[in-house]
C-alpha cells in the first residue's frame, strides 16, 4: 500500500465506563504502540467490546481519555478502520464483495477506488471473487471481506473485536496468519480482542490482560517470539508455553508457581 | 395422474428430459383443476332456474368483456369503449393512489424509523389513521376535496399507506445496531447512508407491504366509485346492476380478477429480480 502511511499510537489513560449502576470498567490505563499488534485478551463480560466501542469513538468513557497520536479523541478518529465480530451483520448482503469493500471509499474517484479495493481483495486472497455476493461465501471468506473492506481504507490502526470467534478452527488459523502477514507488510498498527488465550500469544507483541468487570488491566506482558510465526513451530516454543500458562493463571486468578518451576509445570499440563 | 406415471416408468430413458417435462405438465394439470372448478361451477350456477337470472353464463360474459373491453379499432389502441370510458381512469386513480401512498409510506416510515422520539411523537396519530375504517371516510373526502378524481385517488392513498408505513418503519428499525456501527465507523455519508443500507435493508419489509398495498388499492378503487361518479369500474358494477345488464356486470367482475392477477405476476417479477440476495441471503441461514 502506500508507503507514507505511518502507523498510529493510542493511548488510554484512566478509563472507566458505568452503565447505570453496572460498573464495566473500572480503570483501564494502557498504552498500543505504533506498527505492533496488540491483543486485548479478558474474560467474557470483562468489558472489551465496550472498550473498543470508546477506543473508536462510538461510544464516550464515563471518565478517562483515549489519545490517537497525542490528541484526544472525539469522535471516530481518522485512520482507523474496524473489523467487526459478526460478518453476517457487518457486510451488507444486498452489495456484491466490491461494492462491499468500496463502500467506505465512496468519496474518492471511481477508478482509484476500484484499484483500491482489488489491491485489499489480494491481500486478503480474494482476488476474481468481487463479483460474488457475501452470502454465496463461507465464513471465513466473508470475514476476509470485512477485513479486505479495513484494510481498503489504508487504516494507521486496525482495530478487530474477536474478529475469529465464528470460524471453525482450521480457518481460524489460516486468518490468524493473515492478519500476521498483512500487518508485517503494511506495518500498521493492529489492535485485537479475544478471549482465546493461544490465539492472543500466537499474534501480539504485546498482551493486555483484563480481570473480570469491573476491569482493570491484571497485566502487560511483552511477546518475544521470533517473526513470522508458525503455527506448529511457534506454538511448540517453550516461551509461547509458558507465556500461555501465565496468561491462563491470570485470567483464572491463580497465583504462579514458584521461579523455576514455572515453565516446567506449564510444559507438564501444556 | 399416478397411473400416467406408472405407465410410463418402464420406458424411463436414461436422459431426464422426458421426466422434467412430464413434472411440469403434472404442475399445470394441477393448477388448472381449481379454475376448472369454479368455472364449473359457475356455469352450473348461470344454468339454475332461480339464481340462473342473475348469474350471465360463463361463455356470454367472456363474449361481453371482448366486446366491451376489446372491440375497438387500431386508433384507439384496439381497447374497447368501456376500456376507455371507466377502466382506464379506474387504473389511474388507483396508480396515482398506490404511488402516492408508497411515495409518502416510505419517507414518512423512514423518517419515523430512524428516529425513535418522532415515532413516539406520532404513534397516537398513526395508529388512530389506521384504525379508521377508510371507506367509512368516503363521504368525508368527498366533502373535503370535491367530486373529481381528487377525493378518490386520495381514499385510496390514504386506505392503502398503513401496510407500507408500518412495514418501512419495521425494515429501517430492523436494520440493527451492527450495520449503524459500521456507517459511524467507516464514516459513510448521511445519503449513501439512507439510500444504500436503509432503504435496501428495509426493501423486503417495504415490498412485503406494497404487495398488500396493491391489491388494498384495487379495493378501495371500487369503492371509491361507488358513490358520486360518472365513471370507473365500480360505477360500473353498480350501473349494471341497477339495468339488469347481469353479462355487463359479470364482464367488470372479471375483468377485475384478470388485473388482481396481474398485477401479481408482475409484482413477483420485479420481487425476484430487485430482491434476489434477500433470497439468497435467507436461503443460506436456513
Ligand atoms: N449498551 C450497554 N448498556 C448497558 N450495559 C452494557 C452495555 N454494553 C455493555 N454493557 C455491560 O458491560 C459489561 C461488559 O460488556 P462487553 O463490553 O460486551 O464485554 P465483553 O466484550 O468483554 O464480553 C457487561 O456487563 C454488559 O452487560
Ligand atoms: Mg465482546
């Protein structure tokens, strides 16, 4: 893609979010670093998707800020684009893939857009299928599509919320490689949520870990795995073992096991 | 038709050709045995020594339809005097009524539907519109616009707009929190907005109600022209009627079924085709 495009920071400083007298998150303070991928990884009900929902714009946080770039956000800040959890609410079944993907680029000339989006159909390896309809795709190609349609946007900060949870596992994997490939071509900044602890270790450089709601950040954890991963090499790496224990015992509030003995106790149940 | 099956499937071939064709016959077969009958019927009904009188046969009332709605010359598009005289401007009315209707349904609907706080504004008022019955109203629009074509083709807008009103406002409600996310996210214009998710999101609701909108529309067409007219095929029916003119009177009856068909086959022509992905998108998730 165009190479003047530099990818973006974000900030969250102190951000708390109550729904009534529901407290979601309680304080969350954090930090995306540019032309990384970050996974947001917590419990179910931990109050991602309404993380998200701020980090974007949608929605405002009771108190706390977002910074994109050093400027507070208000609003859905340019260069950010979003992957949605559910492609069969996100994509529009009455537009065929192209228009699909064009549809945010609407504004700009018609020939530009149209070199735009077959270039995100690529990427994401759909190329002749822009004349099919969303729901004459499988899952997993229509997730590509929702992807295809981010990435068309020429986005500093990709921004997906358990964008894999409704694929079968064999496609799981072969998007989590994607989005690996993707990012380290494009080099922008990717944000994910999950709540799949091997899919967290398997894509991030860094690990925001969340306690249940009312949340607040149990942990950063920095992910040194070598690039480009792999799924059968990476996952039997005794670092990306013990880094999946680790961030197991977090979320299930276990304390870890006594220096040494941890990579060998997590080798054991892994 | 199972013993013509059964005869004939010991010299099943191996091309399949013969059996399609055979299949499709047996549709038409079957679809044809209820209009037999009522023809049937029908007949049965216009030979009766009592009823006989005020039933025209089957045959003298198709004999009167060409003639009164068929018989003319090239100039006059080969329609028939009555063609001219009362069922051209009865189309018209009930056209202009439908459009009219479906034009001011869907803005309103979609105005009322992304917009919570004026649906509740105006839900009183709608749902008192809807309950009225329209044709009780006849003498109120007659009073309100005059005699011409105005008081009917505005009885009929206003007696068919409910089903496409509601519905409109059900497809736009209907089109979820997702796709509103994903317009704010990526952006997208306030008119690609309406005109390229609203809208087609909500097209099979909207199509669902002008469907019943279009044949609410033949009704209140007729009844419109049951009072103060000159013309149309409901003064028509009632100006038989009052002549004894039992074959002329028949002959509107039917011609009244042959639009009401019509129409639906065109209808479900332009459904298929501006409606496709709905279909496909349905079919997948069943
Ligand atoms: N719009 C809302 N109104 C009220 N409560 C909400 C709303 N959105 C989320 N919540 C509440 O916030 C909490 C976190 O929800 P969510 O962000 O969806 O969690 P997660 O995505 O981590 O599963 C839940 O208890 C949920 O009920
Ligand atoms: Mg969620």
């Amino acid at each position: 893609m165009t190479d003047n495009q530099i990818p973006a920071e974000l900030v969250m400083t102190g951000i708390a979010k109550v729904y009534g007298t529901n407290r979601a998150i309680d304080d969350i303070s954090a930090t995306v670093p540019a032309g990384q991928v970050t996974v947001i990884v917590g419990p179910s009900g931990a109050g991602k998707t309404t993380l998200l929902r701020i980090i974007c714009g949608l929605d405002a946080p009771t108190s706390g800020q977002v910074h994109f770039d050093g400027a507070p956000i208000d609003g859905v800040p340019d260069g950010l684009a979003m992957v949605f959890q559910d492609y069969s609410r996100s994509l529009f079944p009455w537009l065929r893939v192209e228009a699909n993907v064009g549809f945010p680029l609407r504004r700009i000339d018609k020939k530009l857009r149209r070199s735009r989006v077959m270039e995100a159909l690529e990427a994401v390896g759909l190329a002749g299928k822009e004349h099919l309809y969303p729901w004459e795709m499988s899952g997993g190609m229509q997730q590509r599509v929702a992807i295809a349609r981010a990435l068309a946007c020429h986005p500093r900060l990709l921004v997906m919320d358990e964008p894999y949870a409704s694929v079968d596992a064999q496609t799981r994997a072969e998007l989590e490689d994607l989005l690996l490939t993707i990012q380290a071509t494009m080099k922008i900044t990717v944000l994910v949520v999950t709540h799949d602890i091997d899919e967290s270790v398997y894509l991030a450089d860094n690990i925001i870990v969340l306690s249940k709601a009312p949340s607040r950040v149990s942990e950063e954890i920095p992910v040194r795995l070598a690039r480009p991963r792999d799924q059968i090499t990476t996952k039997e790496d005794a670092e990306f073992i013990r880094l999946r224990a680790h961030v197991l015992r977090l979320l299930r509030n276990i304390p870890e096991a006594p220096t040494g003995a941890g990579s060998l106790a997590a080798k054991v149940t892994a | 038709m199972s013993v013509l099956t059964r005869a004939a499937q010991p010299g099943v071939s191996a091309s399949d050709l013969p059996r399609r064709s055979r299949l499709i016959g047996r549709r038409v077969v079957l679809s044809a045995i209820v209009p037999i009958l009522i023809l049937l019927v029908w007949w049965l009904g216009s030979l009766s020594p009592t009823k006989g009188l005020f039933i025209a046969s089957p045959l003298a009332t198709v004999v009167r339809t060409f003639q009164d709605f068929l018989g003319g010359n090239a100039s006059h598009l080969f329609l028939g005097t009555v063609a001219w005289q009362d069922l051209l401007p009865s189309l018209w009315r009930a056209t202009v009524g439908f459009w009219l209707a479906l034009v001011v349904g869907v803005v309103v609907g979609t105005a009322l539907g992304v917009k919570p706080v004026v649906a509740a504004l105006f839900q009183p008022l709608v749902h008192l519109g809807r309950s009225l019955p329209t044709p009780a109203l006849l003498g109120v629009f007659f009073l309100l616009f005059g005699t011409g074509d105005w008081p009917k083709v505005l009885l009929i807008a206003f007696g068919v707009i409910w089903p496409i009103l509601f519905n409109t406002i059900d497809g736009v409600q209907g089109i979820g929190t997702g796709r509103a996310h994903v317009a704010e996210v990526f952006k997208l214009r306030r008119r690609d907005v309406l005109f390229r998710i609203l809208l087609p999101g909500a097209a099979p609701k909207i199509f669902a109600g002008a469907r019943v909108a279009l044949s609410l529309s033949l009704i209140m067409m007729i009844i419109s022209e049951l009072q103060k007219s000159r013309n149309g095929l409901g003064y028509l029916l009632v100006a038989t009627q009052r002549n004894f003119d039992y074959p002329g009177f028949w002959s509107v009856l039917l011609v009244l079924a042959l639009i009401g068909i019509i129409l639906n086959i065109i209808i479900v022509r332009i459904e298929r085709r501006v409606l496709a992905w709905h279909q496909g998108a349905t079919s997948q998730h069943d």
